[in-house]
C-alpha cells in the first residue's frame, strides 16, 4: 500500500531523452510530435545543458492570432528555430525527487511532463503516463499474496 | 428615397495572390447576394477614380506616389506580409476611395438617404504614411475629410465595427475635433493598437472586446458608451466601417457578432442618425474573411439600411403620437 512513497523520479522516468538544439526548424519539431508520442521536447546545447521545453502547446502558441500580422505567415513561422518559441528556464526536477511530489507538482502545474536535471545536465524526462505506470506497478505488487513465493 | 449601392470591377481586380484571405471571392460573395430579389430596391452606381486632391486631405503626395510606385506590371509585390499588390491593385484602391467620397456626395445632396460601398481593397489600417493589413488607402477617413472639406460639414463621426482596430483612420482623425471616431475590436490582436487609453484630443473611444464578446457585449457598449458618445457629438453625417470579421464563423479573429447583431446594430446607428443628420450614413466595406458569413452579414446590414426611412418614419410617426398624448394628457388634468 505505501510502495509507490518508496518510489523516485529516477525510477520512474525516461533516461537520456531525445532532445533539440536550439536552430532546430519548428517544421522538425512538429515531425518529431508525429514520429514520437512527445508532448513536449527538452531544447539543450550541445552539452546537454538545459535551455528549455518545447511543448504541442508551444508550437500552437506560435500560430495563435497576434498583433504582429493580420494573418499568421504559417508558412515562414514552421521554418523559425525552437529558441523563438520554447519556453525558456523550465522547470525541472531531481532524479532522487520522490515520485509522490513530483505527481503533486505535475497535478499543481496541470503540465504534462517535466525534464529531469542531475549537475546542471539533461538527464532524463518525466511524464504523466511514467507516474500512471508507476502507479500501477506499486499497487499490483501490493496485491500479491505475501506467502507466495518471492525472488527476494 | 433607396439606398445606393457603390461599387466596380476594378475592385474584383486587385488580387492578393493564391489562398490570401482578402480576395475577390469576398467581394463576388457580396454581390451575387446584393442581386438577389429582396435587395432589387437598390439603387447600383458606378464610381469614379478619386483624385489626388481628396487622396491629399489624408495622405501626403509623397506616400501616395510611393503606393503607385510599387504597383507591379505583372504578378504580385508585397508591401509587407499582409499586404499584397497587383496590376490591378492601384485603380482598384483609387475606385474603393473614389466610392467613398461619390456616395458622400449623393447623400448629402440628398439623392438616398443612405448608401453602402462595396469595395476592396479596404482602409482602416491604411495609416497617412503606411500601407498595412491589406489597405493602401484610408477609404473611410477620405471620405470623412471629404465631406467637411466639399460639403462644409462641421463633424463627422466614424463607427468602425471591424473586429481589428482602424488604426489607420484614428491616425487620421484625431487630430480634429470636427471629427469623433468610435472602434469596437478584439483586444490583443492585430494591430495592437486602441487601447482605451487612446482618446485622441477627447475624439476618439475605443471600445477593445475580450475574445469570446458576443450579443450581449455589444448591445452593452452600445447603450452605455457608443449611443451617448455618438449623441454627445451630434454628427452631420455618419460614416460606418463595415468590417464583418467580428461575426462567430470568421477565421481571423474570435468574437462572436451574428447577422442579427449587424441588422441590430445598423438599426441603432440608423436611428441615431434619424435624430441627428436626416438619417445620412455611408457604410464602406472593411474585413470580413468567412464568405458565406460576410455574405449573410453584409445582407442584414444593407437590408437594415434599405429599410432606414419606413423605419424612420415610423419613429417619427411615433414620437408624434407620443407628444400628442402628453399634451392630451397636460390638457386633461
Ligand atoms: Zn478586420
């Protein structure tokens, strides 16, 4: 009943994550969110610190009605780098963060994933579907019967 | 006395280019729908080129060179990512503000109580010294200057229902107290301009509506600052820029107005006008990019203006009936 307290943001979450760098083309993004079920992407330089996220909601936020144009230029907006659009100093979590208050912080910030950072560096992405997983693992284990057998 | 209707070809001759949203089809739309049996009253007039003497009363010389400089002999030049000239673009801008100021001049001679102009390209964001959001020329503000400077009318008031702000025609205006412009738009959006706070010297309200405004929002600001401000002001003539992009079906923008919002609010400027200038009102076309709904916006709002002098006269009739009872009952008691 109380398994899922044990766990850790590290425990739960996708290590080494695909990321962009920050001349990456919307229009690359865009088929990223295609190819990969992301809802957003972490944006890093080349050593992989962190510069930001670009979330679907990003990308939608760039086509949005603004004062700039009368029409939003759709075509030369797909071709801008992620820098132009991705939302800048994220917020991120520690590995050893307990998974319990990382769900707390996905639920308080209605986000939909958050990027891991260990000494200043991407090391990992977390997202609503790890903690479901999560979840479900510490309550099945809860379910097993305690005299049957067990590897540990 | 009908209503006139001003428009020409040259006007379906300006063309944007593939896919550009402010396009001929806007205008075919308009009048396949203004042909039809219920608006057979109108009365079709062609219209002149405007010439250089009422373009000036707006925009300098120079900057109206400088448009016809840019005019292309084939294909499509861009003033800037809206805006978008072709061959045709140059006499298409001269007939759209040549339009303004004929039907200006037929109504206050008295030749229709009221008229609307049918034209592209349009004007409000059309600045003295900058083309922008698809306008070249400041159709409404020329027509404006137009009739104080022909016709010697002392003020003359612009309502400008478009979705976007005129920031061109309050550039114009608001620099002359005979003149009082009135915009209700989309906050936030393009061109970022009309922020309450920009009062001109006392001439101008702007009225910026959150996304999602509708109905209820527009009678609101009509009753509580549109009306007194038009009252307070006492046009002797009103010009209306008709832009049907605020209406729920439009793609550019995210108010909700109806065509029964645009024959309701027609009636009310109508009325306003009744009291103030014998009803005279020119309406010129501004935005509108959903062609079934600009098409059905356009018809409510010239079925209202067709309808103007009956419905005059009944508020004539009216208040006659009105005074007549009070004396009857003074008499009485
Ligand atoms: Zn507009």
């Amino acid at each position: 009943m109380y398994e899922f307290l044990k766990y850790e943001v590290r425990d739960a979450m996708t290590a080494d994550p695909i990321a962009i760098g920050p001349d990456t083309r919307l229009r690359e993004v865009e088929e990223l969110f295609e190819s990969h079920d992301f809802n957003g992407v972490p944006v890093v330089d080349d050593r992989r610190h962190l510069l930001g996220i670009l979330t679907k909601f990003d990308l939608l936020k760039a086509f949005s009605l603004d004062a700039h144009a009368l029409v939003p230029h759709y075509d030369t907006i797909m071709e801008q780098p992620a820098a132009a659009v991705m939302t800048r100093d994220p917020v991120s979590v520690e590995p050893r963060l307990p998974l319990s208050r990382l769900l707390q912080k996905l639920v308080e910030m209605r986000t939909k994933s958050l990027p891991v950072v260990e000494n200043d560096r991407l090391v990992g992405i977390i997202a609503r579907e790890d903690v479901l997983k999560a979840l479900r693992r510490a309550t099945i284990q809860h379910e097993i019967p305690i005299h049957e057998d067990s590897p540990s | 006395m009908t209503t006139l209707l001003y428009t020409h070809p040259a006007c379906l001759e300006h063309d944007t280019g593939f896919g550009h949203p402010e396009c001929p089809a806007r205008l075919t739309a308009i009048l396949n729908t203004l042909r039809t049996a219920p608006f057979a009253a109108l009365e079709w007039r062609d219209v002149p080129q405007a010439t250089v003497e009422q373009l000036t009363r707006i925009h300098p010389q120079g900057y109206v060179e400088r448009i016809f400089a840019r005019v292309p002999r084939r294909g499509n030049v861009a003033l800037d990512g809206d805006t978008i000239l072709s061959p045709q673009s140059g006499e298409a801008a001269l007939r759209a503000a040549g339009a303004v100021c004929a039907a200006v001049d037929a109504i206050v001679q008295r030749e229709a109580s009221n008229a609307f102009c049918a034209i592209r390209p349009p004007g409000h964001h059309a600045e003295p010294t900058q083309a922008m959001g698809f306008c070249l020329f400041a159709n409404a503000a020329i027509g404006a200057a137009h009739a104080r400077a022909v016709h010697g009318l002392e003020r003359v008031a612009v309502i400008d229902f478009d979705v976007h702000h005129g920031n061109g025609t309050q550039a114009a205006l608001e620099h002359d107290p005979g003149y009082l412009y009135i915009s209700t738009h989309q906050a936030y959006i393009y061109p970022g301009t009309g922020r309450r706070d920009e009062r001109g010297i006392g001439n101008v309200v702007n009225i910026p509506l959150l996304a999602g405004s509708g109905s209820t929002d527009l009678r609101h600001v009509w009753r509580h600052e549109i009306e007194p401000a038009l009252r307070d002001f006492q046009p002797r003539l009103i010009l209306i820029s008709a832009g049907f992009d605020a209406h729920h079906m439009d793609p550019l923008a995210e108010l909700n107005f109806s065509e029964d919002d645009y024959a309701w609010l027609t009636q009310q400027i109508l009325a306003v006008a009744a009291e103030c200038c014998e009803g005279r009102v020119v309406s010129v076309l501004e935005g509108g990019y959903s062609l079934p709904a600009l098409a059905a916006s356009v018809a409510a709002h010239v079925k209202a203006l067709m309808e103007a002098p009956r419905a005059a006269q009944r508020s004539l009739i009216k208040g006659i009936l009105e005074r007549q009872k009070t004396r009857r009952n003074a008499a009485g008691s």
